[in-house]
C-alpha cells in the first residue's frame, strides 16, 4: 500500500471510529456516564470491533455484539428491541461519512 493510501485508509478509519464513539456515549450509554467528564472514554474498547461488523455490513453480529456487552460484559438486563435498534443507527454511520 503506498503511503498516501494509507494515509488515506487511516483518516477514513479514524472518521469511523470518532462517529462510532460519539454514538456510543451519546445515543448507547448504556450505563448513563455522558455526562460524566471522567468518563468520556468509558466505551472506547468497543469501537475497534464495531468498525470491522460496520465496514464488512454485518449488521446481525453487530446487534449480537452490543447485547452481548450490555448483558455479558456490563451485567445489565438489557433491551434487546432497543440494543437493535441501535445496531441499525451504528449501521448507517458509513453513509453518513460517505455523504459527508
């Protein structure tokens, strides 16, 4: 890969990873920290692995994942209607950078 290619792919992943982040703790909170200023980066860990479900549109294992961190990981009841819903807003964050 040249180097302005991958400046490129790089830029694009970090895009991705911003809207992700910012829909994680403004939309998601699971655990309603967003305004909390400590805990701005409380969903952080999770981006990484949102950002391969979202660029490969596996939207199902998308949905499976953040249940399973709510109820798994978190240890919340969760909602399993709302944590698909938000799976489908995760899965429109590459239009709107494409569109943007």
């Amino acid at each position: 890969m040249r180097d302005s290619s991958r400046k490129t792919a790089l830029a694009e992943a970090e895009r991705y990873l911003t809207a992700i982040k910012s829909a994680l703790l403004r939309e998601w909170d699971s655990i309603g920290v967003k305004d909390v200023p400590q805990a701005q980066d409380e969903y952080d860990s999770y981006a990484p692995h949102i950002y391969t479900l979202l660029i490969t549109g596996r939207s199902q294992e998308l949905s499976d994942y953040l249940w399973s961190v709510e109820t798994e990981n978190m240890g919340l009841t969760g909602d399993r209607q709302a944590t698909e819903s938000f799976a489908e807003r995760l899965m429109r964050i590459p239009r709107e950078i494409e569109e943007s």
